[in-house]
C-alpha cells in the first residue's frame, strides 16, 4: 500500500492521515498523523466522572497478591511477546510512526502542540519523542525498549517543567482533586526489565526530583487540625496541670497553607 491518504472533517477537528505500508514478508511501515485542530468534546459524549473510592498504590501498580481472592494467575505478559521473537515477519519489521496535533479539546482541557516520534526496528521499540503542553506546562518524554531478551528492558527519561496545578485541581481531571497548587517540575530517569508488575518494581531503578513551586495545600483545613491536636493535648495534660483542666483552642482562622 504507498501513499496511503486518509482524511477526517468534522466541526472544530481536521485529521490527515499519510502512510504506506511495503512488503508483508519484511514489512516497512510509515504513518504521519497530522491535524490543526482536534475537539473531542464536540464529537464525543463523555460520561460524567463517577466518585470513587481512593486507589491504594498497591491496586495501582499490581501485585500477584491481587489474584490471590480469585486464585487466578497473572498474565504472564513477557512470554506474550514470545511470537515477535519466533516470527520472521514481525522480527524484521520496520515501522516509523510521526504525531504532530496542534490543539485537542479534550473534557474542557485544551493540550497543544502534541508532537511524537516512535520507530521500531530490530526488535527495539523506540519512543524518541514525546511531547505536550498542557495547564501551562510543558510535558515530555522517551523511552526506549528492547523487545528480544527473555524479559524485556527498557530505559525511560520524562520531564514536566511547570505544569500549573491550580489548573489542573480546577479542571475535569479527578486524579488532581485534592491535592496541591503551585508550579510542578519533575525529572525522572531510569531502567528497568520485564513487564510482569511484580518483577518490573523489582527491576526497576529510576532517579529524580519532583519540585513544587510556591506550593498550597489545596483541600486541606490546616487550622481545624492545628485547633484539634492544641485542645486534644491540653486535655491530656489537664490532669497534671490544673490551670489547663477543661481548657481548649477555638478553631483558627481559615487560610492558604503554603510549604517547602
């Protein structure tokens, strides 16, 4: 298939799709996604978020202790991978993927300048780009894995250089309720092998920083729980000090709580 060309219209979105598709004995792939403008909102009905309960660190990442309830075993996603090994096919394939999208509307949230480049070739699957900016901030990232080992390795760096977190609390996105405003900048690399959850934390060795500029806590009543520990530990002491028996703090007056 050579000059593949696919295009979508629709109000507030443009999306061009060019490619072409070489060989399926040795196949050579090339895509290019391109679009000014993409606004989801007004294609998508997207279903109103539903609370739910906090999502421990545990549940989060996984564990074999997960299926313990169930006596279901983990799907053992390093030997999935089995067939791109034993394929002539998939083992000499080459592919070339390009995403350049200006803007996308999103639940309220405006992304631009979405950019990325991701090849793969000799079994290595390589994301040399990844960037966006979102809530004022700059967002990028690469990764870089090696598919032919038993247990995959891999090697990441991502960066978030101030992303504004007021924003982001204030916007549709759940997982940044209550937390903090400020600036946020991260830098985060490392490595790691095999994509097995319990496995992979073990392997994985990953070095940075996390800094939040002229930080407040966002949801957090700072003076009720300063108000409550005074009065809880007068009245322990009440009985010991008898100029302290029955005597508590009124509640303090609201505020930012700002930290370092």
């Amino acid at each position: 298939v050579k000059n593949l060309l696919l295009t979508f219209k629709a109000p507030g979105s443009d999306l061009k799709v060019q490619g072409s598709v070489v060989s399926f004995s040795q196949p050579r792939i090339q895509l290019n996604i391109d679009s000014p403008g993409m606004d989801l909102d007004r294609l998508i009905d997207f279903p109103a978020s539903e609370k739910k309960k906090t999502t421990s660190i545990q549940e989060l990442f996984g564990s074999t202790s997960a299926f313990a309830a169930t006596g279901a075993a983990p799907a053992d996603l390093d030997a999935m991978l089995a067939p791109l090994r034993s394929n002539e096919a998939l083992r000499s394939m080459v592919a070339n993927f390009g995403v350049s999208i200006r803007e996308l509307k999103a639940k309220g949230m405006v992304i631009k300048n979405i950019s990325s480049k991701f090849t793969f070739k000799n079994l290595v699957a390589n994301l040399e780009k990844f960037e966006l900016f979102l809530f004022g901030g700059k967002i990028s990232a690469k990764l870089v894995a090696d598919l032919k080992p038993t247990a995959p390795t891999y090697s990441l760096d991502a960066q978030i250089t101030d992303l504004d977190l007021k924003q982001a609390v204030t916007s549709q996105v759940e997982m940044f309720k209550n937390t903090v405003y400020g600036k946020l900048t991260l830098n985060a690399k490392g490595n790691g092998s095999s994509f097995n959850a319990d496995t992979a934390k073990q392997r994985l060795n990953v070095k940075g920083n996390l800094k939040v500029l002229d930080a407040v806590f966002a949801s957090i009543d700072v003076g009720k729980m300063v108000s409550e520990g005074i009065s809880s530990g007068l009245s322990k002491v009440g009985d010991k000090i008898p100029g302290l028996k029955g005597k508590t703090i009124g509640k303090l007056p609201a505020g930012e709580t700002h930290y370092d």
